[in-house]
C-alpha cells in the first residue's frame, strides 16, 4: 500500500509517495516481460505511464502473477 512520508531529499515539510516492495527475484535487464506482451495480455492496466509510476489493475494482478511465473526460471 502507498504511504506518504518525508521526502527523501530531507526538504523541511515537503512529502512524498512511497510503497514498500520485496523482491523474490532478480532478472538480467534484457529478460524482462515485453511491454507488447504486458498490454496484449493485461489490457487493463496502463504499462507506459508518463509519470513515477503506475498501479497494476486489480484485476490483471493474479494473471500478472501467472504470466511472470511462466517466463522466470
């Protein structure tokens, strides 16, 4: 879940988004899910933000899981 908290920076008052996050794996950089594959398969979900970031639907997050599975050893 998101939380706000301090920025890292340390600017008095200014905040920020942060999310807690712990990774199960690490893939080399040209392994990664193709974003062709993401959309084609996961339409509901936005997998070229502008901005820091996106959420994944809801409802993509249990075939997100599945599709993951399938590509890492």
């Amino acid at each position: 879940m998101p939380f706000e908290d301090d920025h890292w920076d340390e600017t008095p008052g200014k905040t920020t988004n942060y999310v807690e996050v712990e990774f199960d794996r690490v893939v080399d950089p040209q392994d990664v899910l193709p974003v062709d594959l993401l959309e084609s398969q996961l339409p509901s979900t936005h997998w070229r933000p502008q901005g820091g970031g996106t959420s994944v639907d809801p409802g993509d997050e249990l075939d997100l899981e599945r599709l993951w599975a399938s590509h890492t050893p």
